[in-house]
C-alpha cells in the first residue's frame, strides 16, 4: 500500500503518441504518469496538451479530470459542447467519443479506471 503525494513525486513525463485522433492542428501531449495499480486497470496523474483538436475516446475507461490551468472545448456526440477552464473538475464515462478542442494550453489531472 502507498500514498502518493503528486508534488513530492519526481516524474519524468512521456510524449503521448496519438497521431490517429488529431483532427486539426499539430497539438503535443505529455502525461506525467504518477500512479498506476490493480494490473493498470487504475492510473493517475497529469496530462497537457498544446493548442489543436483531437478526438479522446473513452473506450473501455471511465476519466475523473480535474482542469489545472488552461482552458478547453469539449464536444460530445449528441451535440452539447462544455467549456472546461482551470478549477472544473468533470467525468467523462465509457463510451463516451468526445472532441478536445484547445485553443492554446489545457492541463489536467486525471484519474481513469478501466471497465469492461
């Protein structure tokens, strides 16, 4: 058992690959990955994007994010768009296809669970 304190931890973040969801733009992702458990069926940690649109299905995983700086534009399929801003905390549930729309810079922390 552990507890995971994010600001004390020394994370090297990755380039998140995800050239097949870019829409428009050329946006960068980096996920510093502070936690993952129960056979990575469980992850947390923080995520930013720079500015473009990009789709980030929610196949297979329930996302809890908690925007920390930045703003962002999320459309979901039955036509509603949500604007999400530094301080929103927000779920997106399995199954759900949504399209990121960042106008300049987005950062989150997040926490997803894999379901079947």
């Amino acid at each position: 058992m552990q507890f995971i304190h994010f600001a004390k931890q020394d994370v090297t973040p990755f380039d998140k690959e995800f050239t097949e969801d870019i829409i428009e733009g050329a946006p960068k992702q980096k996920v510093w990955s502070h936690f993952v458990g129960n056979d990575g069926r469980f992850k947390s940690g923080m995520w930013d994007s720079t500015a473009g649109v990009f789709r980030g299905p929610m196949n297979n995983q329930i996302e809890f994010c908690h925007i920390l700086e930045g703003e962002a534009r999320i459309e979901t399929a039955d036509g509603k768009s949500h604007t999400v801003r530094a301080g929103d905390a927000f779920v997106m549930d399995n199954g759900l296809q949504p399209i990121w729309h960042v106008e300049k810079y987005v950062r989150k922390h997040y926490v997803i669970v894999a379901v079947d």
